[in-house]
C-alpha cells in the first residue's frame, strides 16, 4: 500500500468516523461472517499470523466491495485495515491476553471487564462497543474450536489453542447478556515456582516427591482458581520417568513434566446430537490402553467409579482434582460422585473409596490472593459409614505483614501417618514430614 498524504489520511478517518455506529456494526458482522465461513479452517484461531490475518482481509475487502462499492479504493483499504484489525484476533480483549500478569479475564457483560491479579480481581476500563460486539468475539473465539453459542447450546467449555480455558454463557441462560471467562494458561509453574510462591516449602516437597515415588494415589482437592492443575502439573515431575501416563480432561488442561504421557480430551456432541465422548468413557477406556498411571484432571460424575476401579486394580500412583474445601468433604464427594454411577450398593461405596485413595491434598485460594497447600491428610478407613481421614500436616496462620499478606507455617499434627510401611515397600528414601516443628 503506497504512503498516503496527511490530506488523504483526514480525509479516510473522516469517511470512518462519519460512517454511523449502527451501519459499522453491521459491516463488521458481516466481514466477519464472511471470514469465518471462506478462510480456510487451517488459519481460524491463528489471528496474529501474517498468512491468516492476509486471507482475513482478502474476505473483508470482498464485503466493503458488496456493500460499499461507490468508496474510493484508498478508503476501501483503510476500511479493510480497521475491520480486519478488529476481526484478526479477541476485539479489546487483546491487551489483557498478552498482560503476563493477567491470570484470568472475566466479561461479566459488554461494558463490564474484570481480570485476576496476584489473586485479586481488579476492574478494567475495556468495555465492547455492545453486546452484539461481545457476541461477535466470542463467536471468533469459538468458531475455531468448532464449537458454538446458541439457544440449544447456550453454554460453553473449551480450550484455546494456547492451552487457556474458556467458558462462555449466552443471553438464553444469563439474563444480562453474553459472559465469558478465560483462565489463562501457565505450562511453566515448576514445583521451584511453588515454593518461591509460597504455596508449599522445600521440606513439604521432599515428603510429596517421596509419596509420588511410593506410587500413592492421590486426590487434590481445592476450591475454584484454587491451584489444582498448576499442583498437580508440578508434581508430575516426580512419577517415575519409566511409568506410562494417561490423562484425562474436559477439557484439556494438565501439561504433565513428564517423557511418557497420551493425553486424552473428552469430545461434545456434534449439531445432530451424536457422537459426544465422556470421561466415564475415557477413563473404561484407558483400562484397556495399558498405562501404569491414570490421571483424570477434575473427576466430576460417574466416572469416580472408573478411576477407582482403576487403583483398586493395580493402577497405583493414579491421581485427579476435585472441587472442596476441606479433605473431609472431598471424600465424601467423591463417595457422592462414586455413588451416582449405580454400579455398588451404597452401603459399599465408602469402603471402595477409602481402599483406592491413599492421600488427600487440600489447596486453598488465601484472602490475599495468594494460594497455599493447607492440609494433607490420609484415607484410613471409615467411620460411621463416612470416609475416614487422618489429617497429617495443616497450614496455620500466624499473621499479616504490612501489606497485608499472609505469614503462616506448616506444622505436623502428631497424628501417625499409617502408610510409612509404603515406603519400604517401594525401596523410596522417605524423609518424614515436618517432625512437629514450625517451619
């Protein structure tokens, strides 16, 4: 495209800023219809590579042509630069993706963007133009994925091509309009990371890597935002290099340090209503795929019943996360969840589930923000037809600092930890656990 004079420049930025709200709107619809249903697939998602973001513009200037064919052609290039700009990538959402300290961006609705930092939302200045303007990123975002919102599909899970999570929620099922969340993905939280965070201290560490190593199955449990994926990515890195791995996700998220891994993502049904791809079915599935360990990324249903029939027959070292807030309650979630796949009477449930899992990890996202490992405790049995729990180590809070950021220590509890025969068992170097002193 040739320099253009400063006389040319006003006189386009006029053209566009004259052009009323109503009529933009509707032209970068349709360009931005037009691109979704032309540019190959290969290059949908890939907005901010120069080959994708060409063929973007190609199907804009084809628009402009049909719709305002009376424009002079410089007025048409610069046209085709704005609307491709705004339709080559995620509109105002832009600027927070690429912010590394963004941890994740929730719309709660067009003019209202909040985004987590250091634990903490903070409200933005970014607003869409309207809500059909937010509807058209979030149709961008996931046409790509080959998924879409609509009134027989009015809420949506996804993963981002980068690895990021994304969950939208249309006008069907949220009076105030069109939602979307995205919890940006970090593959880089070491467990070197973790203890610079403050989220657990080098002596915890070595007690974990040496029940990793023992191959104990384990439940991380935790809140929402809470750091289970971040943990259960870092501590993959202490399975033994020569065990064989499969994961298991909705979607897909765990990023495992690990040389041998076959990641396994669940599959929604298609327009017709057919062909969806479950957990339970992964997980029935993998039992036949000779891993050593299986890893689910969030166990939410049925397929508890699965991933425990896999420890309680040989899979030992299998791990998932779930959603609670203490070690107690996630048992009995997971009995809960065991339950509902019908295949044990209910009065067996607590006993299969306190045979299978061996260690509970109790993550919590702290009121500064920051977020903690704050109780370990192990399954020993049950009581009163309850899951038992011994807890072994708990995270206490001894103050603020001037910032009001939390200080605290872990300590042992004194309890016995009954399992210390595993160790041998496994020839694994056990250092114990805090000894019940504060650190």
């Amino acid at each position: 495209m040739a320099r253009l004079s400063l006389t040319e420049l006003a006189s386009m930025k006029n053209v566009i800023q004259e052009m009323p709200k109503e009529e933009w709107a509707e032209l970068r619809r349709k360009a931005q219809e037009r691109a979704i249903l032309e540019v190959p697939k290969e290059f949908l998602g890939r907005y901010r590579d120069e080959e994708a973001k060409r063929q973007v513009r190609y199907q804009v200037l084809r628009v402009i042509e049909e719709e305002k064919p009376g424009l002079e052609y410089i007025t048409k290039q610069a046209i085709a630069e704005k609307l491709t700009n705004e339709i080559s990538g995620y509109g105002p959402l832009e600027k927070l993706l690429d912010n590394e300290e963004i941890t994740e961006i929730i719309v709660e609705r067009y003019d209202s963007v909040v985004i987590e930092k250091d634990g903490v939302l903070v409200e933005t200045d970014v607003k869409f133009d309207s809500e059909e303007h937010l509807r058209l990123v979030v149709e961008r975002i996931l046409s790509p994925l080959g998924r879409r919102l609509d009134y027989t599909t009015p809420y949506v899970d996804a993963r981002l091509p980068d690895g990021s999570r994304v969950n939208a929620v249309s006008e069907y099922i949220a009076p105030h309009g069109t939602q979307l969340s995205i919890r940006k993905f970090n593959k880089d939280i070491s467990i070197e990371d973790l203890i610079n965070f403050g989220a657990i201290n080098e002596e915890l560490t070595e007690a974990i890597k040496a029940c990793v190593q023992a191959r104990m199955s384990i439940v991380v449990s935790g809140g929402t935002g809470s750091g289970k994926t971040s943990f259960l990515n870092a501590i993959s890195e202490f399975i033994n290099p020569n065990l064989s791995i499969i994961t298991i996700e909705n979607p897909a998220e765990l990023n495992l340090k690990h040389p041998r891994v076959r990641s396994w993502e669940t599959r929604p049904a298609n327009i017709e209503g057919k062909g969806a791809i479950n957990q339970l079915m992964l997980v029935e599935n993998a039992l036949r795929a000779r891993p050593d360990i299986i890893i689910v990324g969030e166990v939410r249903g049925a397929e508890a019943f699965a991933l425990l029939q896999a420890v309680n027959t040989g899979h030992d070292g299998s791990m998932t996360t779930l959603h609670a807030n203490t070690t107690k309650d996630a048992m009995k979630r997971l009995v809960s969840m065991v339950s509902s796949a019908g295949q044990l009477a209910s009065e067996l449930v607590p006993e299969y589930v306190s045979t299978g899992i061996d260690l509970v990890f109790q993550l919590s996202r702290m009121e500064d923000g920051s977020r903690k490992l704050v109780e370990i405790s192990e399954v020993v049995g049950v009581d009163k037809k309850e899951v038992k729990v011994n807890t072994l180590v708990k995270y206490v809070v001894d103050g603020y600092d001037e910032n009001g950021k939390i200080i605290g220590h872990w300590e042992e509890t004194g309890n016995e930890f009954t399992r210390s025969t595993r160790f041998k068992q496994t020839k694994v170097d056990f250092p114990g656990w805090l000894g019940g002193k504060k650190k």
